[in-house]
C-alpha cells in the first residue's frame, strides 16, 4: 500500500483491484464493530456497478469471520434506474441482494434503495421523504461510492449542482453507453434515474470512493485535480474533509505522487 497524500482527499493507492476491496470492506466491519460496541446505529450510504463487487464479496467474508451484528445496520442505496422493477435483473434491488443482502442477517426493514417502480406523480414527495428517513436515522457515517467515467457519483451526472438532493434525474449518455450491455442495446437502457443528490452525499460523516481500471484514470485525475464545478461532480469530494479515494495502479495512472 503506497499513499500519495494526506491532504483532502486523502488517496490510496494500493497494489490491485482486490486490495482496495480488502481496505473498504474492513473499513466498513470495523465501522459497525465499533459502532455496535458503543451501542450505536451505523447508517451506510451503498453503491452498486462493478467496482463494489469485489469490497461486498469481501465484506461478507469479514461479516461472516467476525460474526457481525447488523441488527443496529441500517442502509440507504445512492440510486436506482427509472422505471425499474424491482425484481428486474438489472435493477439495483436485484443487485444488492444478490451481492451483498442475501448473504448478511440485515433486517429487511433496515434497507433503503430508491424505488424506480412509482408513478411520476409521486417521485418528488417520495425523495422528500428518502432525504426524511437519512434523516431520522440520524444521518449517513459513512457513504460508499464508486465514479463514472463522466466524473458522475451516484447517478449526479455533469451538471449537477452542489446543493442537489435525491431526485429524478436523466442519465448522461456516457452512462447509458456503458450500462447498453446489461440491458441488450442502448435502446432497451432506461434514460432516467432516481438518485440521492451531491448534497445528501456530502452530509456523510466520511466517504469511502473506490475506483480500478484505467478507464476511470481520467474522472480520477480531474476528480482530485481538476477545477471543482458540475461538469466533474466527484470534484466535489473535496469540499469534504473526510474523503479517502482508493484506487489500483490503472486508475491512478495521472495522479502525481506528492
Ligand atoms: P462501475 O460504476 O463500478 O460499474 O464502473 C461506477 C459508477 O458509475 O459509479
């Protein structure tokens, strides 16, 4: 493990894609270790895409080692396509409980991800409310994410503003050029999603971003150096003050080492 710099945000480059998975997933175990000790919530902010795969896979291996409690584990996915049902196979309820829910004793109750099956009408008071219950449980600690190659986190596309909260929002076509595949054609891909906004992600006490590959290289450079506005939404991390950004060396092929 090799980390190039201490000042906001904080990056981590580690040696593979596997290794940045290990680091996250214990990073959250031990998040909700320390939180049950003391008798506390712990409030995650979940991604889907590829790059989580590996950290769930991890995480579920650590859970099951440690023997984790999850009953105070309460969750609140980032995103989810529009329309969507639910038990679609490309939807991010599918996902989540194929890669991560299925295989930890969290209560069913405790878990949020936005719903892409509501009529139109009621999707602004519905993310309201998603905004009400981060709320009511007391707030995300800490927020998963992963990057677009557009720069995106969660589904905030380029253009999207700071102050922005859950909403509907129209997918960028960069994004729907790389989720065509899943959906057979890029036609066949929704053109909308529900996603929390920058704002909601930057209410989180501590945000973990993943990224591996060197598709992502660029969104990372520009993410970490890049001028902070909406055509890069990630650049908004680092209005934060406790972001770390792991990477695997493809990912991090711009990153100047400090
Ligand atoms: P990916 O998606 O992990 O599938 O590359 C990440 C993202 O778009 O946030």
């Amino acid at each position: 493990m090799h980390i190039v710099t201490q000042k906001k945000p904080e990056v981590v480059i580690a040696e593979s894609d596997r290794a940045i998975a290990r680091m996250g997933a214990a990073e959250i175990a031990n998040l909700i270790q320390m939180r049950n000790a003391a008798d506390l919530p712990t409030v995650l902010g979940l991604a889907t895409g590829k790059t989580p795969i590996l950290l769930y896979r991890e995480f579920i291996r650590i859970a099951r080692e440690k023997a984790l409690d999850f009953s105070r584990v309460i969750t609140f996915n980032l995103d989810e396509y529009y329309p969507m049902n639910t038990h679609s196979p490309q939807s991010y309820h599918h996902f989540m409980r194929a890669n991560l829910f299925d295989h930890i004793d969290i209560h069913p109750a405790h878990i949020h991800i936005p719903d892409g099956t509501l009529s139109r009408k009621d999707i602004a008071n519905y993310c309201a409310e998603y905004e009400e219950k981060i709320q009511q449980a007391g707030g995300i600690n800490l927020q998963l994410l992963g990057i677009g190659e557009n720069g995106h986190i969660g589904f905030n596309e380029p253009g999207s503003d700071v102050d922005t909260r859950t909403r509907l929002v129209t997918l960028d076509p960069i994004t729907r050029q790389n989720a065509a595949a899943e959906f057979g054609g890029e036609t066949n891909t929704p053109s909308e999603a529900i996603t929390m906004g920058i704002a909601t992600i930057l209410e989180a006490q501590r945000i973990i971003l993943i990224a591996s590959g060197s598709k992502k290289a660029h969104a990372v450079q520009q993410a970490i150096n890049g001028p902070v506005n909406a055509n890069v939404p990630a650049t908004y991390l680092r209005s934060h003050s406790n972001v770390t950004i792991y990477l695997d060396p493809a990912a991090a092929k711009h990153i100047k080492s400090a």
